[in-house]
C-alpha cells in the first residue's frame, strides 16, 4: 500500500475516534445538566455559555487539523495526549462550578482517559495524569482560598487521593497494552518481512527449479542426439561385416557411421599397400635406393 493511502486510511480512522470524543464532550454536557436539573448544584446562563462554547471550540479546532491534514505534521497525528488535556481543561469548569456533584464529574474523566489505550506509552500516560491531578489540586486550592468555611478539606482530599488512584491505574494498564501492543506490531513486522524472505527465496528456488528442467530437457536432447556402441557386437571374421539388431550384416564404416556421429576417411595402410599394389612398393623402394 501507498504512503498517501495508508494517510488517507490512518485519518479515516482518527476522524472516527475524533466523532468518538465528540460524543464524550455531548455526554459530559447532557450529565452536568441533569445534575443542576435534579438541584445538585447550578450554573448560570452565562456559565452555560461559556462551558458549552468552550467545548464547540474545543473540538472546532480538532476537526479543523483532522479535516485539513495539519495533524500530519506532529509527532503523534492522532493528537490523543493533547485531546485528553484539552478536554481536561474543559471538564475543569463543571468540576469547579458544581462541587455538590464534583464525584459525578469526575467520574465523566474515566472515558476521556481511556482514549490514551493503545496510543501513549506508559510515561506519556503519567505525564497526563500529572497535569491533570496538577489542574485539579490548583481547582482545590481556588476554591479554598475563595471559601474556605465551606471547603471541606478531607472530603476534597480524599476525593483527590482516589481519583489519582484511579487515573495512575488507568496510566499504568493503558501503558502496557500500549507497549504490548508496540511489541506485537514488531512482531507481525518481522514475521511479515521473513515471510516476504520466504517467498522470495521461493520464487527464486522455483526459477532455479524451471532452469534445471531447461537444463534437464536439453540434456536429454542432446542425449538422443549422441549415439554411443556398447555392448557385443557381432562380427564377421572374414570380411569383417557387423550384423545389426534386424539381423542384417553392414560394412563396418556404414554401422559405426549410423550407430556414432564419427565419419570416414578412407585410406590404405603400408601392409596392405605391399600386399594389393607391389608394384607401386617396388617403384618406390627403387625410387630411394637410386637417391
């Protein structure tokens, strides 16, 4: 697969956990109305306005990076650290605004969190969750240095303890399926890429297979092309004539001839020479004698 299509199918899918997010922030708002609605706490229309158009901002600005691909340029495309921080400011507003329903609200940042699963390593996580637990002490301390009769400080402390807790174990699993998942992806890239070694070196044995063949059927060809004698042949003591498979007697030359790829060249040999033609031997021997 291309570069750009693998892009294109990465932003698919952080569009869909974006859409994922948005509805979070739609549920947050839907809680925090039911709880001033069933007189857990209140907000004025001009804190409404400002908690809910924080929120379209929010995600106004997500989208647009999402939307025009500007999210390719950091480190990390899908944003999830700075999603989860942005929309821990946000959540900041309701949890100071309504301290009645504060363990409510905090409840609404276990969903928010678990957007980190499978994105962040372990570090990146705590880190979050310090900037998260830093927010919420200094939402604690504003609200004890504006009412301190009505602060009750070890509710709040303890509310704070077990929210941390919370969030670290969140940190800490989130962390581990992260780099388990990391190892896994290691994993399928090597295993992946001894695959594509195998096939490779597959290919390549069933080229040297097709060249053996070639080579093979080139050697039998040139096999039934070599005649070689072998075994007994049946001669002629006399005239020297060799009896054939269909049981015919051939000169010598036209067997060997048929049977090898050699030729003849005929000739007469000195002995043979003496005995058919004596008196060419005697013109010759006088021929010496003379010189």
């Amino acid at each position: 697969m291309s570069k750009d299509g693998m892009n294109g199918k990465g932003q698919k899918v952080r569009l869909q956990r974006f859409g994922m997010a948005t509805v979070t922030y739609a549920l947050v708002s839907l809680a925090a109305f039911l709880v001033t609605r069933l007189d857990l706490g209140e907000m004025t229309p001009p804190q409404w306005l400002f908690f809910l158009g924080l929120g379209v901002f929010i995600n106004c600005v997500f989208f647009i990076l999402f939307y025009t691909n500007a999210n390719l340029r950091f480190s990390d495309p899908s944003l999830t650290r700075e999603q989860i921080v942005f929309s821990t400011c946000w959540g900041m507003v309701p949890l100071y605004l309504l301290p009645e329903a504060r363990p409510i609200v905090l409840m609404f940042y276990v969903p928010a969190f678990t957007f980190g699963i499978l994105r962040l390593t372990r570090n990146q996580y705590f880190a979050v969750v310090a900037i998260v637990m830093g927010l919420y002490a200094s939402l604690l301390g504003l609200e004890y240095w504006q009412h301190p009769p009505q602060f009750r400080i070890q509710y709040q402390l303890f509310l704070f303890i077990i929210f941390g807790i919370l969030l670290g174990w969140i940190a800490f699993f989130g962390g581990f399926v992260s780099s388990l998942r990391r190892r896994l992806r290691l994993q399928h890239r090597d295993i992946q890429s001894a695959h594509e070694k195998i096939q490779m070196e597959m290919e390549e044995r069933k080229r040297a297979e097709i060249e053996k063949d070639h080579v093979i059927a080139e050697l039998k060809d040139a096999l039934q092309k070599v005649k070689l004698l072998s075994g007994m042949l049946p001669i002629c003591a006399s005239c020297k004539k060799i009896r054939d498979d269909q049981g015919y007697w051939t000169q010598i030359e036209a067997y060997i001839r048929d049977h090898s790829e050699a030729e003849f060249s005929h000739g007469i040999c000195p002995e043979c020479m003496k005995k058919l033609y004596p008196e060419f031997c005697k013109e010759d021997s006088e021929l010496k004698t003379g010189d």
